[in-house]
C-alpha cells in the first residue's frame, strides 16, 4: 500500500491507493476538489487493469462472498 500511495498517479494503483486512504481514514483526499489525491470515479485504465488481474488464474477475491456462506478465508493475490 505505501508503494502504491507514493505511486497514486498510476491507474493500475487506484484501487489500492483508495482503500489505504480509506483505511487512514482519509476520504477527504477522494473527489474531483483540487486537493484531492484521487478522483471519485477510478479512470478506465484502472477498471482495466483491474478486470485483467481478476482473469488470471491465481487470483483469490478478496472479499469473501456473504451468499456463499462468507466464513472461509480468501486472499488476494498481487
């Protein structure tokens, strides 16, 4: 995450760089303000690279799915 935040101009970090930001309890730096890090709505490179990683074969969500019964333990894959 550290890497990815002194990286925030890459599109393949949006994700990362908004969760970490949301985790420090920094949703003020998140919008379309000029003193905001990253805009509110992730760029299409971002979705892209996004969608690509999610196709490779070792990739584990890392979200667990409430509808499958949620209690087993996921990981996400960088």
């Amino acid at each position: 995450m550290q890497r990815a935040l002194m990286q925030f101009f890459k599109p393949e970090n949006y994700f990362t760089v908004r969760e970490a930001l949301i985790q420090a309890g920094r949703q003020d730096l998140i919008g379309n303000g000029c003193d905001c890090l990253i805009p509110a709505q992730p760029p299409r490179e971002a979705s892209a690279a996004r969608r690509r990683r999610v196709k490779e074969p070792d990739h584990y969500p890392a979200v667990p799915n409430p509808a499958k019964g949620g209690s087993r333990r996921t990981r996400a894959v960088w």
